[in-house]
C-alpha cells in the first residue's frame, strides 16, 4: 500500500490458489481495480462483498487460456523465459493417476506443474519457495 500511497494496486493476480492470497490481492486492489484469480484452489476463500462491493472491484476467475499458449512457447523456445522451475514434481506415465492426486491437493503438497514422462522414475520434490523466472 504505502508504494501506491495507500491508493492501492490497479490489478493483483491471484496464481497461487490459496485462500490467503486471494484474501491479500482483494485488501490490496484500489476502488475501480481488478483482481485476477487464476490460482487453482482446493478450499474455500473468503470474498468479503460488503468491502468489494463499494469499492467498484472486478474480479475475474477461470483457467488459463489457449490463446497465449503459442505466445508462451515462443518466450520459452527463444530463451527469454525458462520454465523449468515451475515444475515441481516429475512422474513416470505409470505413475500418472498418483501424479494427478498430487496436483489435486497442490495446497498441501507445493505442486506448481507435475511432468509426465516416459522411462523415468518418479521424482516428488516439494517446493518451499515460489518459483521466480530469471529477470
């Protein structure tokens, strides 16, 4: 807040899909902002509507988008973005009905991506810290 002078930010996405940062983004959004809640969450969230509601806020939710899936490859492809660090947990193709459990219940398990693969063995290594792409 005090780096909007206590205006408040123009847009806050959600991407973690817990409900604290969806509680956080909705406290830190200005009158007339948006939050974009595109985390995918396992357990409820509080949506406080009586401070929403007179603060003009728009909020938006759904899955990510095909439409900039070329535009995200060619990022990762021209080397601008590596996208290694968001895979979090790696599974063999037998293993694919545990790999999905573990995604399912990422609030508990730190899943970002899960990888499946054919020919490795499955590797389960939860992360502690988000996963940030080099500046």
């Amino acid at each position: 807040m005090a780096l909007t002078g206590n205006l408040g930010a123009d847009v806050a996405i959600e991407a973690v899909g817990v409900p604290d940062t969806f509680e956080l983004a909705a406290e830190l959004i200005r009158p007339g902002g948006r939050v974009a809640n595109i985390g995918v969450h396992g357990r409820p969230a509080t949506l406080h509507l009586e401070k929403l509601w007179i603060r003009d806020v728009t909020i938006t939710t759904g899955l990510v988008d095909t439409c900039t899936t070329p535009q995200l490859l060619k990022l990762i492809a021209g080397g601008q973005l590596d996208a290694t660090p968001f895979a979090t947990h790696h599974f063999s193709m037998d293993d694919a009905i545990k790999a999905y459990g573990v995604f399912a219940d990422a609030s508990t398990t730190n899943a970002l991506k899960v990888v499946l693969s054919a020919g490795i063995p499955s590797i389960e290594a939860p992360r502690t810290e988000p996963a940030m792409a080099p500046a």
